[in-house]
C-alpha cells in the first residue's frame, strides 16, 4: 500500500519506478520550467505539473520503443531496458500506465487555472497520439516509403515542441511563440540521435547502437550522408540561438538551450 492508501501490484510498481528512475538529462521537463520561469512563472504547480507529464510521456514511449515488436533493446540509460528487466507483458503496462499518469498530473494540479490545465492537455494529446506525436512516429517505421524528416518530427519534436508551449501555457504566454523553439531543439537532438546510432559506442550512449540501420528505421545520415547531417545540425543550431536573441530569452533558458546544443553531438564530431 502506497502513501495515498491505494494498493499497487509490486512487478507494476517497481518496473514503473525503473522506467523513470534513474533518469537521463531530462531536457523536456528543463525545458518546461525554463520557459515558464522566463514568462515569471505564476502558478509553479501547474508548470511543474506540465514538466513532470512531458517526462512520464517521454519515458512512457521508451518502454514501448524498447520492446521486442521495435527496437528489441537489451538496454537504456545505461541499465536493463523495462522489458529486459520485468518481462514483456509488464513493459507494455508500464508505458500505458506512465501516459494515464501523465494526464492524471495535470489534471490534479489543473484545478486551480482550468483553463491552462485544458490546453496543455491539448498539447499532451497531440505530442502523444497517432497523428502527428510519438505513436504516429512509431508507425513511420513500418512505413517502406517514409521521410526522414517527417519521422523526426513525430518521433522527437513534437514533444519537444509541447514541452517548450506546455511552459508558456502554465505561465499565461503564448505557447505559439515557443513551439517552434521545441521543434528545433527536437530535429536536433534527433539528428545527433541519428549520428550517434550509427557512429556511437553503447558504453558511452548507455543504449545499443545500430538499430536504425539493422531495422531500416528512415535517418538522416542514411538520406544526407554524414556532412549532410551535419549541416542540417548546424543549421538548426544558428535557427535556435537566433530565435533565443530576438525573443530576448531570460539566462535559464539560454543557457539550457545553448547547453543541449552543444552537448548533442557524439564526440568523434565535434571537431568538425
């Protein structure tokens, strides 16, 4: 029995616990908090609300990615995979379970602005579902004529995109000026992704490497080459330092961005 008296199955719980914790850099929920902190955060429940649903999100469609109908993955973030550890069946709850939590979040923590708990649940919805989120991302992989880029968008940017307008909607901004903000940083942090599935070592990454090319998983080094790749990296790095000047971003948003951007990139390619 848990602190709010309900009774939990203990495989359910432990593995849930396992899918969150320990975490990685948990750049969604950072870039949640910084943008509200820039807006002068009035009401810090419902963004951290908004912060620790986008991150449940997150981790809920890892334990889905990792199971053996996808990637089939024996690790992530260094430590057995959910379905590694706990066993198939149990993976699969364990991510459904994260994205009905993840709504339950906002909703407890909604009561006191109605209004903005709506719309982020509205964003939540769209990064998530089938669309234009995360499940259509993964569906793009079973797709034989997909593009890299509109898997990219699915798979990675649009969460990405909801955490940075989840942080303006929670402070009473307009999410509009900083959705576009979330996608750059999201096509980023894919293409280093991408870089790094292919070129990176599983020791450093805490991930095995070569899926995307043993599935057939649409990447941009397969479709741009490695300069390719490259430059579209660069491309959208100069994008998002330019939008940080003219939106006068505050230091903790800066600095964030600034700081995922340049950690991104697997290391053999930093010099060039």
């Amino acid at each position: 029995m848990d602190g709010d008296g309900s009774v939990r199955p203990g495989s359910l719980r432990q593995a849930m616990t396992d899918a969150v914790f320990p975490g990685g850099g948990r750049l969604r929920p950072r870039l949640v908090l910084a943008v509200a902190e820039g807006l002068g955060d009035p009401n810090p429940a419902l963004s951290l609300a908004g912060a620790v649903a986008v991150e449940l999100i997150h981790c809920s469609s890892l334990a889905h990615d990792d199971l053996p109908c996808f990637d089939d993955a024996p690790l992530r973030r260094g430590e057995p995979s959910v379905h590694a550890k706990h066993g198939e069946a149990i993976a699969v709850l364990v991510g459904d379970g994260l994205i009905v939590r993840a709504f339950e979040v906002v909703a407890i923590a909604g009561e006191s602005d109605p209004r903005a708990a709506l719309a982020i649940t509205r964003e939540l919805s769209r990064a998530t579902g089938g669309f234009e989120g995360l499940v259509a991302g993964q569906a793009w992989e079973f797709e034989p004529n997909a593009v890299w880029s509109d898997y990219h968008d699915a798979k990675t940017g649009a969460l990405f995109a909801a955490a940075a307008a989840i942080g303006a909607i929670a402070a009473g901004g307009d999410p509009e000026n900083y959705r576009a903000l979330g996608g750059r940083i999201g096509g980023a942090y894919q293409l280093a992704d991408d870089l790094a599935d292919r070129y990176g070592q599983p020791e450093d990454l805490g991930k095995a490497v070569g899926l995307d090319d043993r599935k057939g998983v649409p990447s941009a080094p397969s479709a741009l080459g490695v300069d390719g790749t490259l430059q579209r990296l660069q491309a959208l790095q100069r994008e998002t330092k330019s939008w940080l000047r003219e939106m006068k971003a505050n230091e903790q948003l800066e600095s964030l961005v600034l700081e995922t951007l340049e950690r991104l990139l697997p290391k053999q390619f930093r010099a060039r």
